[in-house]
C-alpha cells in the first residue's frame, strides 16, 4: 500500500471524526473557492474579499470562541487545521482569518466586559464587522513595548495620538483594537471607522501577501470613549497573549502552503522530461523531494502536539516560539526549493511555488521575526535575555 505523500505518518488517523470533517470542508473550500481566484488576485494586488461571506458561513471567524458569541466552539486542532488548509490557497486569507479570530475576536472576548463581547463579536463572526490589530509601530516592530502611541485620559474619555504601521485589513476595517501606553502601563482600545482623527493609509508596492490588504493607521487626537477600552488587562502581556493565540494558527498555517508547493513540484518534476528521462527520475530531485516530505512531516507532528498541549490548556508561549519558528522556515526552504525544481517557469504565478516564497517572506516576519523567536528560546534554555 503506498503512503499519501502529504501524510507520511498518517496524522489523519490521530484526529477525530469532528477534526477530520472541519478539515475536509475547508479543504474543499480552498480547492473550489480560492483555488480559481487567488493567483489572480494576488497578480492585482487584491484582497478576495468577495470571500468573506464564504468564509464566515462556514464559521473560521472566531472558530474557537463560544458559540453564545457567535463562535463555533471548536477546538484548538480544528482552528490550526482551519489555517493549514487556507494556507494551502494562500496565506493572505489565512492572514485574514488569523486577524479576525486571533488578534480581534480573541482580545474582545478575553479582555473585554460583558457588554464589549455582545456589541462586537457576533456581527465579526458573521464578517459584517471587519477588525484589525495595531500593535506594531513603524521604528521598530519586535520591541512594542518602546511604543510612542499614547492615550491620555480626558474627562469620561481617552484621547488618542500616534500611529501604528503594516496592519493587516487595516484599509478596510471597521474596528481597529489599538494598543497605547497609558499611565497605568499598556492598555487596549477598541477605535471605530470614522472616528474623528483616526485615519488610514493603504501600503502599497508589497511583493508579499499581494492578495492581502495592508496599512498604515492614524491617531490624531482621537476621542475614544471608555467604554471602548479593553478593561480586562493591563500592560505588555495583554498583547501577547493576543499573538500567542495568533501564532499559534501560523505554526499550523505554513504547513500548507508547503504541502501546496511539495504537490506542485512531485507533478511537474515527473512530467517534465530533460537528458532523455524525468527530473524527478534523478537522484537530486528525490534527494530534495524526500527532504521536504521529511520538513513537512515533522512540521505536522509539531503542529499536532501543540494543539494537543493548547487544548489541554498546557501550551507554553516558548512551545509557540519554536513551532512557528520551524514550521514558517521549513515552508519558505521548501517554497524556494520548489521554485528552483520548476525551472523558469517557477517564476510566474502560474506556478504556485512563487506566490507562497513571496508571501512566507512576510509570515516569516510578521508575529515575531524569526530571531525573536530563536532569541525566546535561547532566552528559555539559558536564562539570559539577550534581545
Ligand atoms: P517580556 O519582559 O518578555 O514580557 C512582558 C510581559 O509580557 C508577558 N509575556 C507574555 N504574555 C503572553 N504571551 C507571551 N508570549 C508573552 N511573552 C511575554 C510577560 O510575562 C510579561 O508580563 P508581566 O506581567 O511580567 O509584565 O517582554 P520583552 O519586552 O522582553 O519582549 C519580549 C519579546 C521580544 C518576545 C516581545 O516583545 C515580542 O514578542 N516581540 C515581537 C513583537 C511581535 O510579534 N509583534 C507582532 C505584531 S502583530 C502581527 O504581526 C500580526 S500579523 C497579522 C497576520 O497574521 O496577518
Ligand atoms: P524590526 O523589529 O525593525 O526588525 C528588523 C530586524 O532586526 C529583523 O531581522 C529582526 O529579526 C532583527 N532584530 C530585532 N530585534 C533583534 C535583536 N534583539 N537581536 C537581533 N536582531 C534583532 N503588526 C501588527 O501589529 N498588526 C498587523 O496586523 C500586522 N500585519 C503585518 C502584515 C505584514 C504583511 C507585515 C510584513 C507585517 C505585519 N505586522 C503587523 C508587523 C510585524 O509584526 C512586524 O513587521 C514584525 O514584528 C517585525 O517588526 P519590524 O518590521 O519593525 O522589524
């Protein structure tokens, strides 16, 4: 009996009937609905957003939050597998579902009142409000506690100035979860489309996540109310533990965008015939093939295991570290990797091996670059904070 190339070790046989059916949806979704479209899209520059109401029919918006908030009460592997299989279109729409659910659902129903959670998560759930997470500041992505965004209590309300830079569907979103120093330390602000003084600038120019929105945000003396601020946490840790949610979908997100690629290269590499028999008859070609089936293997158990500890509630911010660090540095290699197997014609995006290289550069970056999360467990394994 041969062995399904994309599942060496049969991971499939270690999930269960509920996993499996949440898999074989998006898959067929990805396969249907975002297969077709996305080269195009990506070529434009644009983001499918005619996608959405696909998307939250099918309930990847806030997948894991209760279903009392709209959410589908999933658990941990399913959302991982949610994001293996967008990723297996492109990861700007894994990106998309990653900002909605881990960076904008998540923070409302953690850290937000009772009132917060019914004003905003079930209209996110249903795609009718789009959010987006602004952390990140344009001097300096991997230090956000240097910051420079503050809000300064006025009466009942906070005013607002700063700016914050590369916010995913930022251009478009209706709310913004906006993180500021205040003078109790760190705290979070829910900012709304239109409010006076919020602005934002689209980011042009991307040669990675083309087929995702980008952006600058705006903070001119903004008036936010109280009520609009997160009042369940305070300081760094708040936004942490907000990445922590979201890097834990992008440890099991890559897996499929190199599972994409690793398809794409058995099949050209066996019918593209050179010194008289198929590349992949030669033994450079499997040497590469086998190592990428090996990276992607390895990348699975990881992910798996991680669910596993998150939904036992045992995960640790490190083991998040050391699976997204692996996981989006074994896509890229294999994305290049697969890229050079198909020869020029690997350059164009008819070809998906260049699309993902060109987005896995900006996961690889974003929600922690690479060196942070080395430096986290090196941090781990000495004692010694070296950032
Ligand atoms: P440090 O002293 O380590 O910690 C400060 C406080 O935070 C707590 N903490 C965490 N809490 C929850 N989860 C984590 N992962 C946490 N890591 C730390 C910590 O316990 C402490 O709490 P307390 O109560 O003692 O105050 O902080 P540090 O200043 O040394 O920084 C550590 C470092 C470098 C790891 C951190 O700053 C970092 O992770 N930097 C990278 C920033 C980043 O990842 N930004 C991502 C922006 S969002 C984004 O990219 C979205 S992409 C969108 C898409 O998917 O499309
Ligand atoms: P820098 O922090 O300036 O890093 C530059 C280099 O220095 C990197 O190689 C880094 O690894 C290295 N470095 C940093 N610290 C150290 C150290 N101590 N020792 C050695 N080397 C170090 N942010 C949000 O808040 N919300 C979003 O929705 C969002 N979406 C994004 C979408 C895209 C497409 C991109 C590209 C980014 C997005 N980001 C978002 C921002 C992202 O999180 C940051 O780009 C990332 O955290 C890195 O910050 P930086 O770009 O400022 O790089």
């Amino acid at each position: 009996m041969s062995l399904n190339p994309f599942d060496l070790f049969d991971i499939r046989s270690l999930l269960s009937e509920e996993e499996r059916a949440v898999q074989a949806t998006v898959a067929r979704f990805t396969d249907t609905r975002v297969l077709p479209i996305i080269g195009d899209a990506f070529d434009e520059g644009r983001f499918p957003d005619e996608l959405i109401p696909e998307i939250a029919a099918l309930g990847l918006l806030g997948s894991s939050l209760p279903e009392q908030y709209g959410g589908g009460g999933l658990n941990a592997v399913s959302y991982g597998l949610i994001c293996q299989e967008l990723e297996r279109g492109d990861s700007g729409l894994r990106s998309f579902v990653s900002v909605q659910s881990s960076l904008c659902m998540y923070p409302i129903y953690a850290y937000g009142s009772e009132e917060q959670r019914l004003r905003w998560l079930p209209d996110m759930a249903t795609g009718k409000v789009i959010g987006c997470f602004g952390l990140t500041e344009a001097h300096g992505g991997s230090d956000p506690a240097a910051m420079k965004t503050r809000a300064v209590r006025d009466g009942g309300d906070w005013l607002i100035n700063g700016s914050k830079m590369w916010i995913t569907s930022g251009p478009v979103a209706d709310i913004a979860i906006i993180w500021a120093h205040t003078e109790d330390g760190i705290q979070g602000f829910v900012l709304e489309k239109g409010m006076a003084g919020f602005s934002t600038q689209e980011i042009k120019h991307k040669m990675s996540l083309r087929a995702s929105l980008t952006g600058a945000l705006f903070f001119d003396n903004v008036r936010v109310p109280d009520r609009n601020r997160l009042p369940n946490v305070q300081g760094l840790k708040g936004p942490l533990g907000c990445l922590n949610q979201a890097r834990y979908g992008i440890s099991w997100g890559p897996i499929g965008a190199a599972v994409a690629c690793l398809d794409e290269a058995l099949a050209y590499t066996k019918q593209r015939v050179l010194f008289g028999r198929p590349v992949a008859a030669t033994q450079s070609a499997q040497i590469k093939l086998a190592d990428m089936a090996r990276r992607i293997t390895t990348g699975q158990l990881l992910a798996l295991q991680l669910g596993r500890l998150k939904d036992a509630g045992q995960l640790q911010p490190q083991q998040v570290s050391l699976a997204k660090w692996n996981n989006c540095r074994m896509a890229i290699d294999i994305a290049r990797e697969c890229r050079d197997l198909l020869g020029g014609a690997g350059i164009t995006t008819e070809h998906v091996a260049i699309r993902h290289a060109l987005n896995l550069e900006s996961v690889i970056t974003y929600e922690g670059t690479e060196t942070v999360h080395q430096l986290v467990i090196g941090r781990e394994l000495t004692g010694i904070n070296a950032f």
